[in-house]
C-alpha cells in the first residue's frame, strides 16, 4: 500500500513538474536564442570584452577593413560608442542555398557601453557588443528579408567577431 501511494505520489509530482516546465518555458522564451527576443533571434550577438574608446576605434577599423566590410556611421558619446557598416553583398551559404536563399547581404554593427568611470569625468572602458544583421532574397525580383540566421552565417560572424576580440583583448591588456 505504502509503495503503491509512494508511486501515485511521485507520478503526481512528475505531471505537475511537466506540466510547469511547459507552460513556464514557452512563456519565457525556451528554444530562443539566448537572450530572448525575436530581434536577437534573427541577428548574430556576442560581447567582444571590453575597450577603451582610442583602442575600440583603431582595432574597429582595421578589423572591419580586414573583412571588408566599411563603417558608414560612426557615434561617439559618454553613454555610448556605436560602429555600424554598409550592407555588403555575399554569397548565401550552402545550407541558405537549401532553403531558397538567392542572395544575402549583411553589416556589422559595434556598440560600447560605459564600465568604468575615470577620475577626470569621463567613460576610461567601455563594454563592447558585436552584432551582425543578415537579410536574404529568395529570387531576383523579391525583397530582401530577415529570417532566422543559418549556422554556416553564425560561423562565418562568429569567426569576425573573434578576431576583433582577440584584438581588443590584446589592446586592453596591454595598456593595464
């Protein structure tokens, strides 16, 4: 009897831990990219570490040349650094060619956020962010338009933003 109510007991305790695991999940964004929403989802995130505004600005440069990708707009306050490139045409990776995918374009934009605040009234490191924007054309004559990035893409911006990070990382640590 006692086994048989032990059983009911956790059978009970099972289904309500399902079902709170369904029904909280799906509310909170489970099987998004991390980070929730539907922005990031179709956009390539990740924190580059952090920089100050003379280092994030040289390494920015170089790097988005060596990639070639070119800034077009460029801001540059207390509260915020901001680095965003032209769109520039690439061919569709092969798993984007699978889903229709005729042609792609993306651009790269940077951002640095406040950290540390110096004794002389300004920002000294700022937190930097990578995000890269990726739209698609499914036929000549068609818009382009955002959808879910594929993997091959996230590999390819993963590839750029770590280039820039190894480089800031080798600025910061150098001025330390």
């Amino acid at each position: 009897m006692f086994v048989v109510s032990l059983f009911n007991e956790t059978s009970r305790v099972f289904a309500f831990s399902l079902f709170v695991i369904l029904v909280f999940g799906a509310s909170s964004g489970c099987g998004r990219h991390p980070g929730g929403g539907a922005h990031e989802y179709k956009d390539y995130t990740t924190k580059l570490g952090l920089a100050r505004p003379a280092d994030l600005e040289r390494v920015v440069f170089r790097m988005l040349d060596k990639h070639q990708y070119q800034i077009v707009r460029r801001t540059s306050s207390q509260e915020k650094i901001y680095y965003e490139t032209e769109w520039r045409q690439r061919y569709p990776f092969e798993d984007e060619i699978k889903v229709g995918v005729a042609s792609a374009r993306s651009r790269i934009i940077i951002t640095g956020r406040p950290r540390d605040f110096g004794g002389t009234g300004t920002y000294i490191v700022y937190r930097v962010r990578f995000i890269a924007e990726n739209e698609v054309r499914f036929s000549d004559t068609s818009g382009y338009t955002r959808i879910p990035i594929s993997e091959r893409a996230k590999r390819y911006f993963r590839r750029i933003a770590n280039d820039i990070k190894t480089e800031l990382n080798i600025e910061y640590h150098k001025g330390r």
